[in-house]
C-alpha cells in the first residue's frame, strides 16, 4: 500500500502523489521551446519530484509538439560541492555528468558507440571552457549516431555550486544560449534555494538575462482533494470535505505541510479505516502537528531566527492593517522569502505563508516566562482557569476574556517588561500565553487563522466539540474597528458559530477601553478595546525600587 511521504522526492509507486500536470505541461512546452528556466523555491516545496517528473514525461513522449523530438537528459546535483576547488569542481561535474550518460543509454536498453565510449573515457574537464568544449563534441557524437536527440540538463541544488566557479559557469551557459540554434544544451533547468541574484554575494556578474523564470506553487485545494482522493480510492477511508478544506486553509497547500497532515490521520492516530476523518480528528493532527519537532518548521524556526530584524518585520506584517511593501530588492524581505516564510499577497504586501507557520512565528518569539504568569488570575479565584468551565461542558468565553482584560489592567506597566516582546505586538503575545495556558489545562485545541485584511488575526479554540473564534487588532481608528465587527460576523457564519470575541489592543496615550456586546447580522458578538500601557508612570519609573 502507497503511503504520504514527507522525506524527500516522492514517487508514484510508493507514494501518494500530486500530478501537477498542468504545471509538466508548461514546463515541457518551454523545453521544447529551447529556453533555459530557473526555479528557486523554499526547501521541501517539491522542486526536485517535480523535475523529475517532468523528465520522465518528456522523455516518455508526452511532448506537444506534432513530431515528438528525441531527448537526451543529464540530471546533476550541486548539493555537495560548496567548499570544492574549482579543479575539483570541474572534475566533479565531469564524473556526474559521465554516469549519467552511461544511465541513460542503460535505460534505453543501448550501449554508446565505440567512438563515443572512447570520447567519454578520454575527456577530462578542468574549467568552464573545457566544459563549453565537451558539449560541443559530445553533440556531434548524438547528431551522428542518434540524430534529432536534444540534450537537456537538469542541475539540482545549485547554489551549492563554488562561488569561485558560479560567474564562468554562468556566463558559458549564456554565450552557449546566445549562439542560437541548435545548441548543446538545448534546454537548461537550474533548481535551488538562492537565487542567482543572492548567489552574487560581491555583485560581479551581470544579470543572468537569458533566464526563463519558473513558479512552482503550492497545492491548490483541488490538488489536495485529489491527493487525499488517492488514498480514499485505495483504502476506502473518506476524508470529510470540510477537512479536506481546513488542511488547505491551515497549509496554504503546502506541499510537506499537507502530507504530514495525512500522514497523522492516516497512520498515527489509529482511527478505525471504517470511520470517516472528521473535524474532531482533524484537531487532534492539528495540535499534535504544531507541537512536533518536525524537520519543515524546525528549518522556519532556524531561518527566522538568523537576523534579529527578522522578528520586527514579521511582527510588523502581522500587525498593521497597512501591510509592508513585498519589495525583494530590500535584503530582509528577500530573505525571509528565500526562506519559504513570507511571500507576495494579492495586494503585492508581504503576507506570512499560512497559519501554520504565523502560529510557528508567534511561539518562537514567545517569551519562555513573560514573569506575569501568577497575575493571570484574580485573588479571588476559586478553581483557577477552571472558574471558566460551566456545567454544560462550555466554556464561558465572556469570563475568561473579562479576566483577560482585568489581567492587563492589573499588570499595568509591567507589560512592558515582557522580555523579547516588540510592544506593538505585546497585547497579542499576552493573550496566546494566557489562552495558551487555559486550553492545555482544560484538554482543549487552539490554532491561529489569519484573514483577509490586514492586521487581522483569528484565534480558534476547540472544546467538546464546540468551537470558540476571537479575532483581534490593534487599533487604527473608530471606523476600522466598527468594520472588524462586520468582518468577524461574515467570519463566523462561515464557520457556522452564532457568537464572536472582538479583542481591540489600544496603544495611543489616551486609550478608551470598551466592553460591548452587539447583535450583528444574527450573531452575537462581544468586543473590548483593551489599553495597553505606552511607558510605566513617572512616578513609579523613578522610584527606587520599584523595578
């Protein structure tokens, strides 16, 4: 039986697979086409299945073209070559480059000519021109002996490649591109991380202008129900459609994300094959998927903590309605994209990737201890959090946030003593860590949903089968806090929920706070606009002390 994989490439006959079939197809129409395409991508998109799976549908005859040409492929690897000489390179590539000649005249069931083994044997290469030069020959060994075959190369992982040897390499594949037709190679494909722009680290080449730009995107939800749909097929188990809907919404269709989702429900949470995966499984893979050490958000955690700027930034894209301008020629930006962590929105503002990954961020930036924990409930306190719990299995929202709101209030300026906390970004870094705490004590799910409108946060917790939506910003003004209440009401009858908690953090230095519960569109929804202390009272701040 075939299983979701998320370790490595993937294939059809172990694996459930995505057939993208859409996207082979314009790849191979732009190798047809002569043209040499780059694509870099975040690590664990897919990028090495895909080419590979484009190649053998090249070289299986699925060309468009009405007389379909012969393809000779050459699949290389950087991956290992960073710190190598350029002679060592040069003699690296030779041997990748030889094997896989020798592979494919294997699988066509063929041995190469006498004068082409010959050839092969007797050629070393020790720079870019030697290189330019075996091309050149080893294409008259195939016009002569296999004629009508292109050669196409495929290099994976290349920004491993030696700096020393990335603007020679470059500019013979652009001089061997510009000659024209018929060329060796006839199509490149080069596959990494970094672009060649971030490559350049001393910004001495010119632009690599020859370039054919390829996007591979995430899974639309269509590909996710066909994936699931594969193993349904298979096994008989049916996944329900709003699941399939919330792995999309939760991944963005992210390709490891979303097999990793499958991989919980199908083989680690021991639901009977005979039952249907419903919403209630679904939380369970949800919480168990944010609280793994898996290898996908591990590689998010140690990218965005590589540069201290990295967290004023994605707490700036999370809290202002006004967004941050996706412009990849500023360093950070295009960082934090080579890193598969933010990305263009509709808007051409940076957006994080998907919820997921926003949960991810706001977790790492935690505070371990935020050293107001034993302020979190009043004296008077009975039960603790379980004062919020009612008879009927509820929880009573209204108490818990109302305790929330009196917990700042208590707290006063020593919010502002939260360690590693940007303030803009305290109020909600407080309100995970109190609710935080609250549902883990009472068994209960909590994930983050970000919506259409910017600075707009949706906290989802789940209990007893009852789920409870509070929305939150930072204030920018009466009107736009009047339209969050419209914007959280057409939210909630998506969801199906009749009532809403609208968390309002207001910054300015004359702050009014407001509870008020409202009626909108049927539902009912309970607002604050909480104060959140700008710098701690002079009096107190000079006090000895009183730190």
């Amino acid at each position: 039986m075939r299983r979701f994989w998320t370790q490595g490439p993937v294939n059809a006959q172990e694996h459930y697979v995505v057939s993208r079939s859409d996207e082979i197809a314009d790849y191979i129409k732009r190798v047809e086409e002569g043209k040499y395409v780059v694509l870099f991508a975040p690590r664990q998109t897919g990028k090495t299945t895909f080419f590979q799976d484009a190649l053998a549908a090249l070289i299986a005859g699925s060309a468009s073209v009405e007389q379909t040409i012969d393809y000779f492929p050459i699949q290389l690897n950087f991956d290992v070559c960073k710190n190598l000489t350029l002679s060592t390179f040069y003699e690296y590539l030779y041997e990748q480059m030889r094997e896989e000649i020798e592979t494919v005249f294997q699988r066509r069931g063929c041995v190469p000519s006498e004068a082409l083994r010959g050839f092969l044997e007797g050629t070393t290469l020790t720079n870019h021109l030697s290189m330019m030069t075996f091309f050149k020959r080893f294409a008259r060994f195939l016009d002569a002996e296999h004629a009508g075959q292109q050669v196409i190369i495929v290099i994976d992982e290349f920004d491993g490649i030696p700096q020393a040897a990335l603007s020679d390499f470059l500019h013979t594949l652009r001089h061997i591109y510009i000659a024209g037709k018929p060329r060796c190679p006839h199509s490149v494909g080069i596959i990494g991380v970094k672009s060649i722009a971030q490559l350049n680290y001393d910004r001495s080449i010119s632009p690599f202008n020859i370039q054919d730009e390829f996007h591979l995107p995430n899974f639309t939800l269509e590909q996710v129900q066909e994936l699931l749909g594969q193993y349904t097929d298979e096994v008989g188990q049916v996944f329900g459609a709003e699941v399939i809907a919330a792995i999309h919404k939760q991944t963005a269709g992210q390709p490891v994300l979303v097999n990793r989702f499958a991989q919980i429900l199908t083989e680690e949470l021991d639901i009977p094959k005979s039952e249907p995966i419903t919403m209630a499984h679904l939380s369970k893979a949800h919480a168990q998927l944010l609280e793994e050490d898996n290898v996908n958000l591990t590689h998010l955690i140690t990218n965005i903590r590589r540069d201290r700027r990295f967290e004023s930034v994605l707490m700036r894209i999370m809290a202002r309605d006004e967004g941050v301008d996706f412009n990849l020629r500023r360093d950070i930006i295009s960082e934090l994209a080579t890193y598969g962590v933010i990305a263009r929105g509709a808007d051409g503002m940076c957006e994080i990737v998907n919820p997921i990954y926003l949960y991810c961020i706001l977790q790492a930036f935690k505070a371990i201890v935020n050293g107001l924990e034993d302020k979190y409930l009043h004296e008077d306190s009975r039960e603790g959090f379980l004062d919020y719990l009612i008879p009927t299995g509820q929880i009573d929202m209204g108490a818990l946030l109302d305790n929330f709101r009196d917990f700042v209030a208590r707290a006063g300026f020593k919010i502002l003593q939260v360690p590693d906390t940007p303030q803009e970004s305290v109020g909600r870094h407080l309100l995970l860590a109190y609710l935080d705490q609250f549902v883990k004590l009472i068994g209960g799910f909590m994930y983050i949903e970000v919506q259409t409108g910017r600075g707009r946060m949706d906290i989802i917790i789940t209990y007893n089968q009852q789920k409870y939506i509070i929305e939150t910003k930072i204030w920018r003004g009466d009107s736009r806090y009047q339209a969050g209440k419209k914007q959280l009401a057409v939210y909630l009858k998506s969801e199906g929920v009749t009532a809403g908690y609208y968390i309002v953090f207001d910054h300015r230095e004359e702050p009014e706070p407001r509870v008020e519960t409202e009626t909108i569109d049927g539902l009912t929804i309970r607002s604050y606009v909480i104060p959140v202390m700008q710098e701690p009272p002079s009096n107190i701040q000079n006090t000895p002390g009183s730190q």
